[in-house]
C-alpha cells in the first residue's frame, strides 16, 4: 500500500510517517522544504505546495489512501484548512484514492463539548474556541464541511490538546462528543489511531472523538 502524506513534516505527520514506513507502506509527502525532512532518505518526497492543484495531483498518483496532519503553523488566521481540504478532495474525486484519514479536532462541531461538565464547557467554548483558538477552530469547522460534504470515505479524528508524550496505547473513542473531561492526548496516540483506519471503515464518513 501508498499512502501520501500531506504535512508529513509536522509533528504528527513525522509520527505517521515513521508508522507507515514501520508497516511496510510507502509514502509519498508533499513538502515545502522536502530537503530538511529527517525522513526524506525513506520517501518519495515532491517539493510543492499544497495550495498548487498539480502538486497535489503528483502526490496522490499511484497513492491508495491519504493521511493529513496539515494545521497552521501559528494561531493567526492562516486558511491553511480552508484552502488546502477542499483541493486535496477535488483531486481524489478523479482516478485518485479514495480514502482520507485527516486530522482535526474537537471543537469542529457545536456538540463537541455536549459530555463536558458545565463549568469546563463554558470555559472552553467562551475562554478558548472563541478566543485564542478562534482560527483554528474556524479552520477544522469547515474542514469537517468540506469532508462531509464530499463523496469520499473520510474519517476526522478530532482529539483536544495534543501532547508530545509517548503512546498510552489506551484511549477513549466517542463518534458523539468530546469523552467527559477528555483534555488531552498524544500525538502518537492519534497517530497510531489514524494508522490503524487505513485498514478499516469503522469509523468511515464520519468524525470522531479521541481522548486520554
Ligand atoms: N496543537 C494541538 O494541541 C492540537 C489539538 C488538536 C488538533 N490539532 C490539529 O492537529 C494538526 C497537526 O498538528 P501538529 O501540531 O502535528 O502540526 P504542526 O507540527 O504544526 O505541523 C503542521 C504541518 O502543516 C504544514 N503546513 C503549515 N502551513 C503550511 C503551508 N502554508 N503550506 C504547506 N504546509 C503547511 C507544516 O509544513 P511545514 O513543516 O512546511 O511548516 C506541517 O507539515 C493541526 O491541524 C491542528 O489543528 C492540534
């Protein structure tokens, strides 16, 4: 199996790529700076952006299945989401694969907090989504748009804050909300849960909840 990889570069993306290459797969990873990528040596690495139709058409043939950890480098109000999501669907639409696995988060729908105790769902609703995470959210808001309203068989993670600590290998799943005072998870936990949809539908055409 190949899977391409957009954002292969980031934290998360890093993670899924040593996971594919430690199941066996290949990967194919659209980069910005293809040359300062630690995995480059295991890859096919394109060198393009992931706003360009084309790159992104280059990266997904000979692919069967898509991973995506792309997310702003900064909280500011950068459209990464906005503008990518919908590119990389239109592309898949075609001769590509059909599979997408895309990180989000929780707060991508209003029900996400619907399972957290009053006193935490009024503070992360008014103190964060609509303050400091108020682009982010904006952005997994129309990701989850954007994979719902496509044909393609997509599965959003949506974990709460992610930590660089090791894998627990135990989490809650909820397709509904955010699990109850469900704060965080690691990124290798998420990880590993995105690597494991490649090779089932569980959880396909929908969201759902990750948490420690
Ligand atoms: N941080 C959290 O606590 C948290 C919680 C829940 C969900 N999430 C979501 O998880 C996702 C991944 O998080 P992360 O911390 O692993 O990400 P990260 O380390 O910040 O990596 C972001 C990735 O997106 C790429 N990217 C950003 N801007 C780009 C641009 N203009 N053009 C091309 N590529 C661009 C980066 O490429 P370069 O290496 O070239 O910059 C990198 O590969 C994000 O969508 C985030 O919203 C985060």
């Amino acid at each position: 199996m190949r899977i391409a990889i957009f954002g292969a570069s980031g934290t998360t993306g890093q993670l899924l790529t040593e996971r594919c290459l430690a199941a066996g797969y290949g990967v194919t990873a659209l980069l910005r700076t293809p040359e300062t990528f630690p995995l480059k040596a295991s890859v096919r690495t394109l060198q393009g952006s992931i706003f360009d139709p084309t790159a992104i058409a280059d990266t997904l043939e000979g692919s069967d299945a898509v991973l995506s950890a792309l997310g702003a480098r900064s909280l500011r109000k950068e459209d990464i989401l906005e503008r990518a999501i919908p590119l990389i669907t239109a592309a898949m639409q075609g001769q590509g694969p059909q599979r997408i696995i895309a990180l989000g988060s929780a707060g991508a729908l209003p029900t996400s907090l619907d399972k957290q105790p009053a006193w935490r769902r009024w503070i992360v609703q008014h103190l964060v989504y609509t303050t400091v995470l108020k682009y982010p959210i904006a952005s997994q808001i129309a990701q989850y748009a954007t994979l719902s309203a496509s044909p393609l068989d997509w599965t959003m993670p949506m974990p709460p804050m992610l930590t660089n600590t090791p894998a627990r290998g135990t989490y809650r799943i909820d397709p509904e909300a955010l699990p109850r005072n469900g704060s965080r998870i690691s990124r290798a936990d998420v990880a590993d849960f995105m690597i494991a949809q490649l090779t089932t539908s569980q959880w396909s055409r929908r969201g759902v909840y990750l948490s420690w």
